[in-house]
C-alpha cells in the first residue's frame, strides 16, 4: 500500500521534529491532574460534572487555551477548548468524559474518591474510566500550547458530561445542538489500550467501530386458568420455548474490516492452535468448529462474528396457582454496525415460529449504526506510530468493541473515531481491578506512558508536515 506508507512516513517526520520536553516535571504535573479529578465525585447519576469542568477550565485558561461550556443543566456541563491550527485540514477531537459509574462505598478498600497512591498504583472511581482519557487529553492540550507546536488542523478538547448513561446531557447534546463546536475528521476517545499478560506487553488495541445495542422483547401470550389444571398453551411454557430457540439460534457470521484484521493480526502473535482458528473463520469445513469453540470459550470473540442475543430479564405470573395470561422476556441484542434489525427482527420471528410469541422492539439508548473507521488514513497510521515508540515490539490491534462508547455517535456523522487508552493487566479485572468494579485502579507508570502516546498521536495527526 504506496498510500500507507506515505502516511506511515509522514507521521515519522512529524515525530522527530519533537522538542524537548522534561518529561519528569510533566509527569508530576500529570499525577496532580490526575488525582485531583479522581477525588472529586463525578458519580452518575446524578453526575454533577461541574467541579471537573470547572478545574480544567481553570488549567486551561491559565495557559491561555480559551475554553466554552456546554450544558442542559448547570451541574452537568461539557468543556470545549480549541486550539487552532492553520485549518488546512478538518480538525481533531480528543476527548473523554468526566463523570463515572456509581459506587457502593462498603465494598472499597481504599476511599473511592481519595485517589489514594498505593504500590505504584493510584486507586479510586475513574482511575481507568474515563479520567485518565480526561488527564491524557488534557496534557496533549497543554504541550501543544507550551510548544507551540505548528498545526494543520484544530484540536478540540471535549470533556463530555453523561456518558455512563445519561447522554443527553453529554454527546447527544453536543451532536445535535453544538455540533460546529465539535465537528473534526478524526477523534480519539476511550475505549482501547494496551494489554499485559504475566506481566509481558502482548498488544494494543484501537477500537474502530463497535457494536450497536438494540432493545427487543418476546411477549407470550395464552388464557389464564388455575394452576392445577396444566395448558397446552401456557405463556410460561412458549415464553420458555422462543427464549430457548432465539438464545440457541447461531446468528449469521459476518467479518468487516475490522474484525477481519483483528483475527489476522491477533492469529500473528498466537499460539498454533489458536492462529489456526483466527486465520480459518471463513473456512467452509472448519467454520463450524471455531464458532462453537468460540461460544464455548472466548464469547468476546463469538459475539464480534455477528448480531448476538443474550436474554436478561424474563417476567411472568405473581402467583403459584395462577398461569398467567402473559410472560416476557428482554433480549439484549448486540448488532453490527451495518446490521438491518428490521431484517433481523424478521429472522428471529421465523426462528421463534411461535404464532402464541410476539417480538417487539423495546426502547433502549440505542445509537446510529457506522461503516468501520478507516485502518488506512493518517490517524490509524499516527496511532501505529505512536504504539511502535511507546509500545515498543508489539503490534496494534484494530477492534471492534461489544459495547457501546460514545463515539457511535460521531461516527454516525461520519467522523473517523479511534478508542485508545492505558495500559492494563489482563488479570486486573478478574481481580475486581478494573472499570466499573469496586476497586478500580490504574499503574502511575501506565497513566504517564499512556499521556506520552496521547501526546505523540494527537501531533502526528494534527501537526503540521513542514520541518519545524
Ligand atoms: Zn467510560
């Protein structure tokens, strides 16, 4: 690809024209950021983003980045600061959210909120979602400023309020009322990172699409009667049936580019038996196998070959001598990005054949479908770059996620959105280390490498290709 390689070649050049920076003050400056927005509780809901809002504004103005707010409530605004470039090029959004999940407060060893350092890690709520994204951005804003570094486009800090379930105070409210504010080619915002296993560095991942999640019901329906007397047609029992059938049936395998590439370069850096099953998906006469060794072993990889379905909440009857008049049954439906659910939902109809089931699509915060973003522009190969010099003797991953970011909805405008982020043990989240758990930490030494490859690809996309 003469292409790629130009791009590669340019995000080089555009690396070794670095100045200096005294990494060592800039990483106590980033740890200062850092445990300052993780003391303040953010927890959504109900949110209550202003207090992070208000101290970047702070940080940034001082250096003279002018910044806006954003807000459908006082309490929950979103931070916009811009830094211009010479608007040759469409800008770059860096971005990530400012609120976290909840927290039980009994179940924390170290306070939540106290960004405790301990053993080389900082601990508390957002420590890997979404704060250190929130901190690496930040500090990309800051270098560009201090270094003044030449740009061909603008970059745009968005600190989005809501993502952990309340996007219309978030990204829904920046896309559909602010979008000038926001609008760039590319993004960069949660949702990859690098991955340690034993110990040993084994990949980065760059998440390039995700899967979209889609709200569908069963509802079955027979005449009520007493429970001593067994029907035929019991709701129960054909609410049972079709949720068997639809969680049993193997949905259409279907490879995009992303995944395609995932399972080519994840099969490069495997053992023989798992490359043999990662190059030998679309095999006629071994499909069959992988997929159901897939089910059975690494769901993760199961569900990223297609639309998947998991039932998750089955309602029915409220007393034992009763048979209920009607049952139902949520199905949570992960489709991919180009999936046709009205087509699907049309499938799993004929699947259930059950003229006593109806299916019927159930309200959920669902997100517009998205072709893939690009694996050959001068962002996904900055992102290499970036990995090469900071994850030195590993390989970039392209992934598709299983859930859902933010970024589905500035895809969905047809930005280019790339999920980075820290890297993680593989054995931290069994642990109950990891996002959302009761003990979310992050390694000091991964949050400063991640801010140094946040740095390096923000300016390799958005720089300017002269000398400097
Ligand atoms: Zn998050």
């Amino acid at each position: 690809m003469k292409l790629l390689a130009t791009l590669i070649a340019l995000a080089a050049l555009a690396a070794q024209a670095q100045p200096n920076i005294d990494w060592k003050k800039i990483e106590d400056e980033t740890l200062k950021h850092f445990q300052t927005l993780v003391k303040m509780d953010t927890s959504d809901p109900p949110g209550g983003e202003k207090p992070a809002v208000d101290y970047l504004r702070h940080v940034l103005e001082a250096e003279g980045i002018p910044t806006k707010t954003f807000a459908l409530i006082p309490e929950r605004p979103n931070l916009v600061a811009r830094i211009k470039g010479n608007g040759k090029k469409k800008p770059l959004l860096i971005m990530g959210h400012t609120d976290t999940v909840n927290i039980d407060p009994k179940k924390w060893t170290f306070p939540a909120f106290g960004a405790v350092l301990d053993g080389g890690y900082v601990y508390g709520r957002g420590t890997v979602d979404d704060k250190d994204n929130v901190v690496a951005c930040l500090m990309t804003m800051l270098l560009i400023k201090r270094l003044n570094i030449p740009l061909d486009r603008d970059v745009i800090f968005l600190a989005e309020a809501g993502e952990e379930g309340s996007t219309r105070h978030g990204i829904l409210l920046m896309v559909q009322k602010y979008w000038e504010e926001i609008d760039a080619e590319f993004c960069l915002a949660e949702g990859g990172g690098a991955t340690r296993k034993d110990g040993k560095l084994r990949f980065v991942t760059i998440q390039t699409t995700e899967k979209i999640p889609y709200g569908l019901k069963l509802v079955a329906r027979g005449p009520a009667g007493h429970g001593s007397r067994p029907l035929r047609n019991n709701a129960v029992v054909h609410l049972s049936q079709a949720v068997a059938k639809a969680a049993a049936w193997q949905t259409p395998m279907r490879l995009n580019d992303t995944t395609r590439a995932y399972f080519e370069r994840l099969a490069t850096i495997s053992t023989p038996e798992e490359a043999a099953r990662y190059n030998n998906l679309v095999h006629p006469d071994k499909t069959q196998a992988i997929q159901d060794y897939f089910a059975d072993h690494e769901p993760g990889h199961y569900s990223m070959l297609r639309t998947s379905i998991s039932p998750t909440i089955i309602k029915a009857g409220y007393r034992v001598n009763v048979i209920p008049s009607e049952a139902e049954a949520t199905l949570d439906v992960r489709g991919l990005p180009d999936e046709n659910m009205k087509d699907f939902t049309e499938q799993l109809k004929k699947i259930i054949n059950d003229p006593q089931v109806e299916v019927v699509r159930e309200a959920r915060d669902t997100r517009p479908g998205a072709i893939p973003s690009s694996l050959t522009n001068v962002a996904f190969a900055s992102l290499e770059a970036a990995q090469r010099k900071y994850y030195p003797g590993i390989i970039t991953l392209p992934q598709m996620s299983t859930g859902a970011t933010d970024m589905a909805y500035l895809r969905g405008k047809g930005m280019q959105c790339y999920g980075v982020g820290p890297m993680t043990d593989v054995e931290d989240g069994p642990k109950g280390f990891g996002a959302h758990s009761d003990q979310e930490r992050i390694l000091v030494d991964s949050l400063q490498t991640f801010v140094k490859f946040h740095y390096d690809a923000a300016i390799r996309i958005a720089g300017s290709e002269v000398k400097r």
